[in-house]
C-alpha cells in the first residue's frame, strides 16, 4: 500500500482475490469495517461475498436502486456469512457504492449468525 492507494469505506465494493475459489479467482466484496477502533484501517478490511446465485436461503439482495456509484454487471446479494479479512493487496480495484442500509442488512444478518 502506498499513501495514494485509496482507503475504503463501509459500503464500497472492492472486487479482489476469493480465498474460497482458489488460484487466481476474484469476486465482489462488500467492505463492512469502519476506521474508528479497528486495528489495520486502510491496511486490512473485513468483507462480506456478494453473489449471483438466487437459490441459498439467506441471501440479501441488493436492488439496483441500493447502488450509489458502480454496479455489478448481474443481480448481485450478499452472503452475510461469507466474511473475509481482505488485505489492501488483495483488492483489484473499487467496483461502486451502496446505500448504508444494505451495510447495515449484512452486518445485522452476520451479527446474528454469530451470536452467542
């Protein structure tokens, strides 16, 4: 990372390495950490998957109208359980923006996923 390299925000969408594919495979991410408290801003980012697949309960669509800048090229949705630390490194590039209550649908929905 350099000091041009941009820091991402909750709500873009970076697309970068998938660790769940393997060699050389890519995907969208959803960056969902914030900068207040949470050690490596800017350096590492928690992420959650988005998707094409329609078919797995649980999914959160994420309508046309939720993107603010960018876009996905397919109907996407989120995988509030496909979380990720992703490095700066491993980010290609910036894909868009969505509204912050599709942010907040997928840390709700991971929230409950871990709850105790």
């Amino acid at each position: 990372m350099t000091a041009s390299d941009p820091i991402y925000e909750p709500g873009d969408v970076v697309y970068g390495d998938d660790p769940y594919k393997g060699n050389e495979a890519a995907r969208p991410w959803l960056i969902v950490s914030n900068h207040e408290g949470q050690p490596f801003h800017g350096e590492q980012y928690i992420a959650l998957s988005l998707t094409t697949q329609t078919w797995m309960d649980g999914l959160i669509k994420i309508d046309a109208d939720a993107w603010l800048h960018g876009g996905t090229p397919d109907d996407s949705r989120l995988i509030p359980w496909a979380v990720q630390s992703l490095d700066h490194d491993d980010i290609d590039y910036w894909q868009g923006r969505v509204a912050d209550d599709v942010v907040a649908a997928g840390t709700d929905a991971l929230i409950e996923y871990v709850r105790f």
